[in-house]
C-alpha cells in the first residue's frame, strides 16, 4: 500500500500525516546516523505512526469534513495550540507532523512498538493448577533482550505528549500526557 498524504483537504483515503520524503528529511536533521531505508518498509512505519496518532484520547474540535469523508483525524476545527492560537481548519498542525516523524521512527526501529500486544517483562513462565500446567514466553524467548522496550518507548510517548498536549484531553476531561493515568 502507498502512501496517502493528508495535506489538510480532507482526502478520504489518507493514511498518512507526512511524506515519506520529509520523513527521510527529518531523519537526516535528527538523527543523521540512522539509515532510512526509502522503500515500502518507511512507508508502512509512517502508515501505523499516523494511524496511532489518530487515535488520540480525544483530539479537540471535530473533524473538518466529518466522518467517512477524511482518513485521518486532521484536519479539525475548532482547535488551538499551546499558544492559544487557533489551528486552521484545512491544515495538518506542524505539531502533529512533528509527533508523526517521532512515532515513525519507533516504529522503524521496532516493528509495532506503539499497539503492543503484550507487556514485555511481565510474562509468567508457568502456571500450574492441579495436573494442568502452562508456560508462557519470556521477553528473552520472544526476542526482547537487555531492553524493556515499553521504558525504551516512553522518551518517545514524553516527546509526542509534549507536542499534542494542548490539542486533546483525556476522556475525562482532564488535560493529562496520554497514555499515562491521571
């Protein structure tokens, strides 16, 4: 699948808040000794990064063309920034843009990283009840080795609430860094 840029104009099918491109470009500001490989791999980390962002809490405002008729959840109206500035409504907020290169490269580094399945390190190795028994994997059987990577993540969640903080609120209506607990 290819990328569908969101440039702010509602485009249906979009699946992603940033070009592949800008991405690379970003890559080479930020981190220059990273190897951005520019193929479906980049793409397929911008897909889900924008995909989770867009699952925020609970993004402020509503989307500009509605339901069904955007991809993505930018553009949105009645939005502002931490300045108290409205975001116009025809745009993706650089901020967003900024929280998407973030994400994508967690991503590229590790497949998955932002919907994990499972909490790494709090396996158990077996339970047994009576004569059933059960054993689960460990993070070192699945691959994870020297590194819990949710703490490994959390430098990169701190960066993306940092960003978006003043663009959603918790479902409780509490202004609080998403994903961790008021």
């Amino acid at each position: 699948m290819s990328l569908i840029v969101e440039t702010g104009s509602c485009v249906p099918t979009a699946n992603a808040f940033v070009t592949r491109a800008d991405y690379i470009a970003w890559m080479a500001d930020y981190h220059p000794d990273v190897s951005v490989p520019a193929d479906t791999t980049t793409d397929a980390a911008i897909m889900r990064a924008s995909s989770w962002l867009s699952t925020f809490p609970e993004w402020d405002g509503s989307m500009t063309c509605g339901r069904g008729l955007q991809g993505l959840a930018f553009p949105r109206t009645d939005v502002t920034d931490c300045n108290g500035d409205p975001v116009p409504d025809n745009e993706v907020p650089a901020e967003v843009q900024q929280a998407t290169y973030i994400a994508t490269y967690a991503e590229a580094e590790t497949p998955g990283i932002l919907s994990p399945a499972i909490t790494p390190g709090k396996q158990k190795k077996s339970v047994k009840v009576d004569v059933i028994a059960e054993s689960y994997m460990t993070p070192e059987e699945q691959g994870v080795t020297n590194v819990d990577p949710v703490a490994s993540l959390r430098p990169v969640l701190t960066a993306v609430t940092d960003l978006l903080r003043c663009m959603a609120t918790m479902p409780n209506g509490k202004n609080v860094p998403w994903p961790w607990v008021a």
